[in-house]
C-alpha cells in the first residue's frame, strides 16, 4: 500500500524495500549452507547412493525395467532412472563429476524449500519463533550433510510436496496435484500426504 508521500511518485524514485536484520540472517545463513554443500559436492564423492545411483544406471542399461525384479535395492520409482540418465549426460557434457550432479538437484531444492517455508508461513512472520525456524531451517547441518554429501534425493521430493502444499493453498489444485505427482516420480513416501475422501469432503 502506497502512502500519501509516495503517491503520483515514480516507482523508480521510490526507496527499495530494505531487509530487516532477520531476513538478512535467513539469507546469510541460506548462503553459506549452500556453499558449504557445493564445496562438498565438489570435493567429496559421496555415501553408498551415489554408488548405487551410478549401478542402477548401469543394470538399466542391460535389463530395463526388468532391474526391479532383479536389483531388490531399487526402490525409487522408474522416472528416477531418467532423472539419473540426464544428470550422467549433463556430466559428461560439462566435463564435471557424476557425483557433483547427482547432488545438485538437492541443493538447489533445499533453496526452493526455504522460500516455500517463508511464503506458507508468512502470516505468522511477526512471530519470532518463525523467523527462527527460518534461520535454523536455512543453517541446517542435516541438510548439509544430506545434500551436500549423502548423495539422497529427499529434498526434491520434499520441494514438490510442499510446492504443492502451496498451491493448493493458493487455490490452484490443478496444478498442486501435478506437483504432488512429481514427488511421487522421486519417491513413494508423499502417500502418506495424499488427501483421503473426508479431508476433501465439503
């Protein structure tokens, strides 16, 4: 909202809206975590799931889906496979680890599930107990550890489950079904999330 000042002002002349102290520390904190986990990315391999990312790309290629009949560890959906397909070729054609890719997909989501956080509970910002759980949230060790150098895709799947959360807060349950779906195509734990009949009844 425009105060008496500020109108008939040119919106190029007008102040930019500065940060307040705790979202620059929630900025702050979400820059140097993501560091930390690219650098990690870049100088570590990884947990046993990098290994078994990099197995299954090679059982695909030989059995198809035939690989979860014969691999018992497969247990990500089969949308994974070209998932992992992609980040192989993007690695082969920026000269870069397979590793570093597998986690940049992560890392680049723990960034999206920041900024979901912040919007879905932005009614309640006046709140500091929000603003500190943006900062500890945006700080994470577990989410450095987990994404910078296990190697795991939750994260994704985590992104999509709350994107859709939002959307459909937004009243946009078209597409924050086709967001639920694509976490779904990570991993099968977002069942747990689906909406059962009472829930949905009006």
């Amino acid at each position: 909202m425009l105060t008496a000042g500020e109108v008939g002002v040119p919106e190029q002349s007008r102040p930019a809206r500065r940060l307040e102290r705790w979202q620059w520390a929630v900025v702050s904190a979400a820059a140097a975590a993501f560091c930390c986990k690219i650098v990690l990315a870049l100088n570590t391999y990884g947990s046993n799931d990098v290994y078994s990312f990099e197995q299954l790309l090679e059982w695909w290629r030989y059995l198809g889906v035939d690989l979860f009949r014969a691999v018992p560890g497969a247990n990500n959906p089969p949308s994974m496979l070209y998932v992992l397909a992609f980040l192989r070729w993007t690695a082969q054609t920026t000269g870069m680890t397979v590793s570093f890719w597998f986690h940049m997909p992560a890392i680049l989501a723990d960034l999206g599930n920041l900024w979901l956080v912040w919007r879905l509970l932005e009614p309640r910002m006046g709140e500091r107990s929000i603003r500190w759980a943006l900062i500890l949230m945006a700080a994470s060790p577990a989410l450095i550890l987990i994404s910078g150098y296990h190697g795991q895709n939750d994260s994704v799947m985590i992104f999509f489950l709350l994107l859709s959360t939002y959307l459909v807060e937004k009243g946009r349950t078209v597409s924050g079904g086709a967001a639920f779906g694509l976490s779904l195509c990570i991993k099968v734990a977002p069942m747990i999330a689906a909406p059962d009949r009472k829930s949905t009844r009006l």
